[in-house]
C-alpha cells in the first residue's frame, strides 16, 4: 500500500520547485495521503516504523495498533504522543442496487458529508467512491439550504448491483477515508490536504527523532503513535499504560480564530502565529508547572506561542494524564483551518517551530526538573 500512496504523492507534488529538495514536504504528503480510519491506521503505522525505526533504541507496540519507539534506556520517562487516526467511516450497509451506507468515526459535521470524493480500503485495494447529493432539479426550494442528515448519505462507486460492489473487493465494515491529495496551497508557505489531525503531530514526532537521534539527552523518550483517538482517546490510553510515563506531551492540531465567523470568545490561534499551548480543553487540563516550563523554554529559543481554551475538544493528553497514578501532561499544537474535514490547511513555519520546541522541551528535561514537575507536596 505505500508504494501507491507514494506515488501519489509525489504526483500531486509535480512541477513544485521546492519538491526536489525539501525532505519535509515528501514526507508531510505522505503522512497526510495515506489512508488510516480510526481502527484502520495499516497504512500510516507502516510510514510510521519505516521512518521511526532507524532512529529508535528500539520500537514495540501496544495490544490495539499504537506504534512507540523508544530513544535512549535510561532517565525520566518522557512520552511524546500523537495519534495515527484521521476522521472516516467503514461501509455500513450494500444495497441491491449497488449503493452503499456509511457508519461515521468520529467528530463531522453532517454538511461535511455530501457531495465528497472518498476512498474504501477493500479487500482488493483502494475503491473510488462519491457521496451523492440531491439534484437541484428536482429538489423543493425549502430544500436548497437544508442540512441532509447522515443517515440519508450513500456512496456510490459507480456500480448497478451488490455483486458489482462485491467483485470490488468491498464489503460491510471496510474502512473509508477523504480523498483529497495534498497540494502546496499557490506557493504560499499554506498546506492544503487531509488528516492533518493529526498526521502533522505524527510528522512532529518524526522530526525530534531526527534531531535527537546523535544529541545527548537526560531521559528515556517514548514517541506514541497511537490509534483510534478520534473515537475515544483509546490508543493514548493503552500506549501509556505500557509506557508509564513521567511526564505526557500529546502533538495535536489547533483551532484557529483567523477565519470569517469565528466568534472571539471561541477560539484564539492565528495561522503562522506559532506553536500553540492548550490551557483548557474538554477532556484536560494541562500541568500549570509544565506550561510555565513550555513558556520559560520556548522564550529561550525565541519561539513565540499562543494559548488555548477550546471547550468542544479532547487529545490523547487526558487519558495519558490519567495513566498509572496520573503525569504532568500539555497539548501542544499545530494551527490548522478547518479541521475534521476534507480539506484542512497548516502553514509550515509553525511545523518548523513546533519541531524547534519539542526537541528543546525533551533536551531541557532531566531528573530534577521532572522531579520538580512532579512534586505536589504543599
Ligand atoms: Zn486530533
């Protein structure tokens, strides 16, 4: 499968100048183009152990698909998460006629669902599909701005009969994904593509690898990639059980205020504005000395950070927080438009930033420091 989503990748990247060279951009279009429902993340935990695997002291798995690599044996337990799982579905129900019904994974919007290019992994490969809309000539006028429940989507895959949707190699339960290749957004330093949530932290989890890999650090690192967050934090929750750590930091997309519509109140990054820090979210609230930690290192590495209260919104940091008498935990994240969508898009400064910072939170960390992090006694 990845050879394909290789190819692909490297064909919606034709004739960019900065193709050639930059070894980031081949590997985000990978990340973001390969195919992983919660539950069905195959194809991104193999990109994942094949750029991980030359760069850890060794690499295991939990009992549900999460991949954690390891670098160095000894010192704090430092857990760096971020999940493999993009938003999706798998294949409900196959009408005589051919058509297929959708059970959702994770958090859409229902307006998000119609009229969409996607992709079924069945049995025999990937399998294009179209989710129909109603046709306008023959449609009510009080349905011209109607929201069409879920429930009333189908996919179609260009077949007449449940056995041409069969000889596809498509049955019930196959998972489906997005289908919408990654592109460099008009030469801006803008990405447009899907599963940014939360491929572009798994791309993060990558790069401090890299950086980290001949630098000498004071501690144990655990880079989760983990599984099925989008239905539950589930991954988050058996890696770290299996990694027991000191201290949790979750990779994650942020939500931005930098669009028509947004109320002041409701969120508050900018894109290009750099890493964020989640104050507050619905599943967690972060470690106040590890955030003052975040603030006291990223001033030093000059990095500026924003700051976030997002009330509809979890992350694997909640069930990390909560693993093995509990750990000091922060989600870090990436700005990023429109996410739980076809088309999301990231600005590629603050990647590089968030990368700058977390290989200077995990380099900064020693015995001490985490001892101090930890200690609640008044
Ligand atoms: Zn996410």
């Amino acid at each position: 499968m990845r050879r394909l989503w290789l190819a692909i990748a490297l064909l919606t990247m034709w004739g960019h100048p900065l193709a050639a060279q930059d070894r980031v951009l081949t590997m985000l279009a990978e990340l973001v183009n390969a195919p992983g429902a919660p539950g069905f993340e195959d194809s991104v935990r193999h990109l994942m152990v094949d750029y991980m695997k030359p760069m850890a002291t060794r690499v295991t798995y939990d009992g549900i698909g999460s991949v954690i690599a390891q670098q160095g044996t000894t010192g704090p337990r430092i857990m760096v998460d971020a999940h493999m799982d993009e938003l999706g579905g798998v294949v409900r129900r196959v009408t005589p006629a051919g058509f297929l019904s959708m059970q959702m994974l994770g958090g859409w919007f229902d307006q998000a669902l119609v009229d969409q290019r996607w992709v079924i992994i069945g049995s025999k490969g990937p399998v294009h599909a179209v989710t129909g809309i109603r046709d306008i000539h023959v449609a009510a006028p009080e349905e011209r701005t109607r929201v069409f429940p879920r429930e009333s989507i189908f996919l179609d895959v260009g077949a007449s009969s449940d056995a041409q949707v069969k000889a596809m190699g498509i049955s019930p339960g196959d998972p489906v994904v997005p289908d919408a290749p990654f592109i460099v957004l008009n030469g801006t330093n803008n990405y447009l593509a899907k599963a940014w949530d939360d491929r572009i932290g798994c791309a993060v989890l990558i790069e401090v690898m890299r950086r980290l890999e001949h630098t000498s650090h004071a501690n144990t690192i655990y880079y989760a990639a983990t599984v099925q967050e989008e239905i539950g934090l589930r991954g988050g929750q058996t890696a770290a059980s299996i990694v027991k750590p000191d201290i949790g930091i979750a990779l994650e997309v942020g939500i931005v205020k930098d669009v028509p519509g947004v109320q002041a109140e409701e969120a508050q990054e900018v894109l290009g504005g750099g890493p964020g820090v989640f104050l507050y979210d619905a599943s967690a609230l972060p470690s106040r000395k590890l955030v003052a930690f975040v603030k006291e290192t990223a001033a030093g590495a000059s990095i500026p950070l924003q700051f976030d209260f997002i009330t509809g919104y979890g992350e694997d940091g909640a069930a990390i927080q909560k693993t093995d008498g509990g750990a000091p935990i922060v989600n870090l994240v990436i700005p990023t438009r429109y996410t739980h969508a076809h088309n999301g898009i990231i600005n590629r400064a603050d990647f590089d930033r968030m990368v700058d910072l977390v290989t200077a939170l995990v380099t900064k960390l020693d015995a001490p420091t985490v001892a101090r992090l930890r200690d609640y006694a008044p």
